[in-house]
C-alpha cells in the first residue's frame, strides 16, 4: 500500500515544482526591435557630461486605463547625437515621448536641494511607429520630469 501511494506523490511533488518554476520565471519580452536616433540641443557646455534619456508610451493602456508616459526604457549618451535599438510593443500603446535631461553637476541625479542646474527636454511623435522621425531635443527648463512637458496643460 506505501507503495502505491508513494509513486503518486513523486509525481505531485515533481509536477508541483515545475508548475513553481514556470509560475515565477519571465517570460520572454514582446515586441518589435526599433531603432531611434536624434538630437539633443542645449546652450549649456556638454563638454565630458552626460546626457540621460528616456523612452516613454506617450499613451498606454485602453479605455478607462489608459495613462500617459508608460516608461519603456532609459539610457545614457555622452553626445549630442543618439541612436537607441529597444523593443516595442504597440499593443495598447500609441505614441512614442522622448526626454532627455544633462547632468550639469555631473552627479548622477537630476536636481537636489544643493544643486538646482541640470536642464530638460523632450519631443514627441504622436504617430509613432507609423512614423520613425528623428527626435529633436531642446533642454530649456530645469529640474523638470517628463509629466511637466506632457501631455500639455490645457
């Protein structure tokens, strides 16, 4: 009788741990691989800084749920110019916000209550991926995020 009951539970416990596993692992991103490239204009000297910049849904989610500036992604250039391969998914999302922002005190964070200088931008493709255009940066506020810019205050 232990026997049989035995066999069984093996293959509970086995079945158990494999639900487990395949329960708490990632699965694999979805998307379309895009690249974008731009320009960040600034009059302050870039010279040795660095310029941080991230990619956002300018609207993600549908119906009721629908939110602006569904963070896709960030990442960092040491020029003006930028080029960025990321993965897209267009599912619930319509256009693409890009905003950019120079490290002035090169300290690695965007404004604190010792230093008030690092400057931000964005630009945004409504039609986006219909329409692949190069982004065009100008910084013009300080210590600004992203919802400062968009969507725009009515």
């Amino acid at each position: 009788m232990k026997k049989n009951i035995r066999q069984p539970m093996h293959f509970i416990c086995l079945l158990s741990v494999v639900l487990l596993i395949n329960a708490c692992s990632e699965s694999e991103p979805e998307g379309q691989e895009i690249t974008i490239s731009g320009q960040i204009i600034t009059s302050e000297d870039s010279q040795g800084k660095t310029f941080n910049l991230s990619i956002f849904h300018a609207q993600s989610g549908i119906g009721f749920q629908q939110h602006p500036l569904y963070e896709i992604e960030s990442f960092t250039s040491q020029s003006q110019t930028f080029n960025h391969t990321f993965l897209y998914n267009s599912s619930g999302n319509s256009g693409l916000v890009v905003y950019a922002w120079l490290d002035i005190d090169q300290d690695g964070i965007m404004c604190t209550t010792q230093s008030r200088n690092d400057i931000a931008g964005i630009d945004l493709n409504e039609d986006f991926p219909n329409s692949n255009q190069s982004f065009t940066i100008t910084l013009t506020q300080q210590c600004v995020g992203p919802d400062w810019f968009y969507p725009a205050a009515n």
